[in-house]
C-alpha cells in the first residue's frame, strides 16, 4: 500500500497489484523464493510518469478525477512494460543475465536497497520532501530530507522507533525459538495488527498528526483495457521500467538460486513477469518486479516455493473483499518500519567489500562500480553503465593478460611458465611462449612486443639493420660498377659485407637466444583478421633471420580463422601445427638436430 502512494495512485491498489499477478508468476514463474509485487524502485519510477502526464497543477484538488487520470497512466505503462518484458523472453534476451556477474547482482541489490531506505524517510519522520527524478535524484531526495528534518512529525518519528524496536527484538525471539516451534510467529502480521489497533484506539491521526493508509474500498475491480491513446507518451519510461524490473527480479532470484542450490530460466522469468504485469494492468495493477523485502520476508520465515507467494495472494485476496477497511489506521510508518528492517540482509552485503579485496580486486571494483552507479543514476541507467562497466573489466583484462615463457616439468610432457615455480626447466633452444588471453586486434601489437622481450633479441632492430645494410650493400656495387677502378668503393663494399654477416654471425652463435619458437594458443579460441596477420608477420619476420616458429595447442575454431584468413600459403602450411607443446617441442628438436 505504501509503494502504491509511491506510484502516486491510492493505497488499493497496491493490493491489487499484490494479488494478481502473484497468481500469475505462481504459474508462469521459475524462481522458488522471490516474491512478486510492488517496490520501491520501481513505483517511484512509475510515480515520476503519472506525476508528469497527470500533475497536481492541473488539478484543483485531489479527488476521483485526478485518481483516475493517473490510474490510467499507471495501468498504460504497465501493459506496455509487460508486453515489451514477453517480447524480450520470446527473443532470449535474458542471455544478458550472463553480463550479470554475482558481485554486479550484489552491488545492484544492496544499491537498490538504498533506494527504497531513502523512499521510505519520509514516512519515518512524517515529512513530505518533494519527488525528484533522473540522475543524482536520490542526493537531492536526502538533501531536502535533511532540510526538512527540524519539521519531524514527533508522533510519526516514536510510532517509526517503537515499531523498528519491536520487529527486531521479535525477529530475535523468533530465531531463538526457531527450534522449539515448527512454525515462525507471523511478526510482521501481529505489527500491523497491533499498529492498527493502537491507532484506532488512540486517534494517532487526529491527535498527533500521524499519517495513516486511509479509505480502502472493499471488493476487486473489473476488467478493462489500458488507454491506447497513452501508449506513445509512455513507451520510453515502459521500457526502461521493463529492464529494471527484469534487472532487479532476476538479481534477487540469481541470489536464492545460488544459495538455496537451483537455477532460474533467465528467459522464462522475463515472459512470468512480462504476464504479470501485461495481464495484471488489465486489473488496473500498477508495474510490479520482486520486492526485495517481501522476498526477505518470505524467505526468512520458512518459505520455500511460490506456494507461499500464492497463499500470500490469497490472504490479499481476503483483506481485499473483506477486511481491508479495518486497515484504513495503519500508520504509514509501521509499513515503513517493516521495510527498512527486512532490508537488515541486504545492508550485510557491504561485508562483501572487505572479502572481494583479497580474493579479487577486480570484482571488487565491480561491486563498488555498480553500487555507486546504482545511486547517482538511478536503478534504470544504474543497470547499464553497471553492465557496461563490467564488461570493460573484461576487455582491460584481455588488453593487459599475463605473458609467459614456458618450461619443461622433467619427465613429463608437462609444460609450465618458468615464472610460477623452479621446478620445471627451459627446453635449450627453443621458446615457448604463451599468452593468457585470446589474440585480437586490441592486444595484438602487445603480444608481438612481449614475445621480443621474452626471446631477448629485438626482431624489429634486426630486420631494420639487415634492410640498411642490404641498401648500402646494393649502393656500393652500383658505385663499384660505374668506377672499378676506385680502391675506396671495393673497401666500402668489403666493409658492409662483413657487417652484415657479423649480424647474422652474432645471433647464430649466441647461445641464449632460441632457434626455434613455440606459440602456444591454447587460450586462444578466436582469431580476427588482425590476430591473423600478426601471426603471421611473425612467422615471416623471424623466419628471416632463421627462426622456426610453430602453432601448438590450436582449437578447431581457431584452425578456421586461421584458413579463412589467408594464413598458410606455400611457405606456411598446416604442418606448423601440433596438437601439443611437447609434439611441437619434438619437432624442433629434431630439426635443430638436422641442422
């Protein structure tokens, strides 16, 4: 009820929307814990909508007309927001879960939770700050709270205190005895109860100025289609509502799913909730996504299949026809209390920074990335530049992979980089090198200068004197031919020849540097047209000056790229590749041994 005042339509329906399409994901659904319904994200997103197509300007007070002008505005992005969520299920666009890595879930949810803290501050201290939307919303939300917060409503502030007091100390209770009972004490339904109860006795409302629920008429409402007309003017915020709710349904499911041991149909739970909400704005339902508390809830009194989501809609059901009026005095701030206290496990997940720091720095950053993201610029563009963040972590780590120069383990055909232990020896004569990244266009100019550092000699220099000294070397026999008589040229001409042939003299007779090189492309499994004309640069250049180099370790799909992109020719065959190092290192031996 409360985040259906977020959405800016009456608490009812926040009931319905309660109802119907939990029935709905009960179905349709694959997650066994989350729980289907309002949230805060997602009604205060949906509020900024209705609020901008139906302002209260253009309203000379709050009554039915303006209810039903902003009814309609809910239910038309809700439709559409479900029918885009079918469509995406239909074309598998949940495979974006697997952009959704678990410290980026984390990061998400534990941000989200913040939003729904700060959402809720109003009714904690019984103030009304105004509503701020786009970017940076939520920092100028807490600026105008703590502005407004010499004009705390005292009633409102002890009602918050008592009720948070009370819940946690009976949640306490309630792991105590969680061994002695079968069944959890329905904490929150007595809170509400007793809350109810208290108001109602005491006039919170009338004596004290506490905010209450207010009317709820009994009874459901009739079918009816959203307004077409409306549907352009919306369409922009339902598909931003679409993905966040998928966005925030599917992190909280990939949580459970993880820890209860199952998985989740990523493109399923897009089609459930598209149903949920498409079929639910039928019912006049507004947007709903997994609530984060009521899923904590669920889960934290023994819930474990949507049965329990089920049930849930069927006592909705009953509050709804019957005994909804008897909840018109529940203090908003009881709703509020409960919120923030079943968000206590959310809150634990900052404790994922300290261990992230010394497993993976990396997906630490992620964590953090996401989670600031999700603040500054709200759950929807918080979502993308979360997953876009994450994916440059990818690309920097290809950009920047770990060089090695393999040796061998004795008597085995074991070969591993010399850098990790001295266990293993380097093959006399040979370079095995590998990198631990694929091969492509944005780290191919690395990979050839890192294997010049790791053979120890400078290819480039090399090939660049050889070419200066064959230049001099055709330039003296021209200036030979035109004056044979000059003993100056005959020595010029003598001089660079045996440059040349120091050079090459030089590099055959050092022992240190290898006669032979052995790629090793097991990490590899693709290569783009610029992994393939590096390779093979490198097979020419150091050929040039009498070096073997070999492929080994060559997935098929890499074997393809490599035809199709004009590798071997009549110099370079497939009989460069070994389906091993030790086939490879074998080869070169054999070879050296030859020569």
């Amino acid at each position: 009820m409360a985040y259906a005042l977020l959405a800016a339509v009456p608490p009812v329906f926040g009931l319905y929307s309660s109802f119907y399409p939990v029935l709905i994901y009960f179905i349709f659904g694959t997650s066994k814990h989350i729980s289907i319904g309002t949230f805060a994200v997602i009604s205060v997103m949906l509020g900024g909508v209705t609020e901008r197509l139906a302002p209260d300007s253009n309203f000379m007070r709050w009554n039915n007309v303006t209810n039903e002008k902003r009814i309609r505005v809910a239910t038309a992005v809700t439709f559409l927001a479900g029918l885009f969520q079918i469509l995406l299920g239909l074309v598998h666009f949940g495979f974006v879960v697997t952009y959704l890595s678990e410290p980026l879930v984390r990061g998400y949810t534990t941000g989200a939770a913040i939003h729904v803290i700060v959402s809720q501050l109003k009714y904690i201290f019984g103030i009304s700050p105004f509503r701020h939307s786009g970017p940076l919303s939520l920092i100028y939300t807490v600026l105008e709270i703590c502005y407004l917060i010499p004009k705390t409503n005292v009633g409102t502030l002890v009602v918050s205190i008592v009720a948070m007091i009370s819940l946690i100390l009976a949640k306490e209770l309630n792991k105590f005895l969680s061994k002695k009972i079968p069944i959890p004490i329905p904490v929150e339904l007595l809170g509400i109860t007793i809350a109810t109860l208290v108001s109602w006795q005491v006039n919170l409302q009338e004596e004290y100025g506490v905010d209450v629920v207010g009317e709820i008429p009994s009874g459901l409402q009739p079918p009816i289609f959203p307004a077409a007309s409306l549907f352009v003017q919306v369409i922009g915020d339902a598909f931003a509502l679409a993905v966040v709710g998928y966005g925030i349904a599917i992190s909280l499911g990939r949580i459970f799913a993880l820890k209860y041991g199952y998985k989740v149909d990523s493109s399923q739970e897009l089609i459930a909730l598209g149903l949920s909400n498409s079929i639910g704005s039928l019912f006049q339902c507004i947007t709903v996504s997994c609530s984060i508390s009521r899923s904590m809830v669920q889960e934290s009194t023994g819930g474990k299949t949507q049965v329990a989501g089920a049930l849930s809609a069927i006592v909705i059901l009953f509050i709804t026809l019957w005994i909804g009026a008897l909840f018109e005095y529940l203090p908003k701030a009881m709703l509020a209390a409960i919120i923030y206290v079943n968000l206590h496990g959310m809150m634990k997940q900052f404790m994922d920074i300290p261990a992230l720091w010394r497993s993976s720095k990396t997906d630490m950053m992620v964590w953090v990335a996401t989670f600031l993201l999700t603040l500054l610029l709200n759950p929807d563009l918080g979502l993308a530049a979360a997953i876009g963040f994450s994916m440059l972590t990818v690309i920097f780590r290809t950009q920047l992979p770990t060089y090695s120069r393999l040796g061998q383990v004795p008597n085995t055909e074991v070969y591993w980089p010399l850098e990790d232990t001295n266990h293993v020896r380097e093959v006399p004569g040979i370079l095995i090198f590998r990198s631990s990244a694929t091969l492509y266009f944005a780290n191919a100019e690395m990979y050839q200068d890192a294997l010049g550092k790791k053979s120890g000699f400078d290819i480039t220099k090399i090939l660049s004197a050889k070419k200066k000294l064959e230049a001099k070397r055709k330039k003296c026999k021209k200036e030979k031919a035109k004056n044979p008589a000059e003993s100056n040229v005959s020595d010029m001409v003598e001089e660079h020849e045996k440059d040349v042939a120091t050079i090459q003299m030089d590099f055959e007779l050092t022992p240190s540097l290898p006669r032979a090189i052995i790629l090793d492309l097991s990490p590899v499994n693709f290569l783009d047209t610029v992994g393939v004309k590096t390779l093979h640069g490198i097979v020419k250049d150091y050929g040039e000056i009498g070096v073997e180099v070999v492929l080994a370790c060559c997935q098929s799909c890499v074997v393809d790229n490599l035809q199709t992109g004009g590798f071997f020719n009549d110099k370079v065959t497939m009989s460069r590749l070994f389906a091993t190092v030790h086939y490879a290192v074998l080869h070169c031996q054999l070879v050296q041994t030859y020569i």
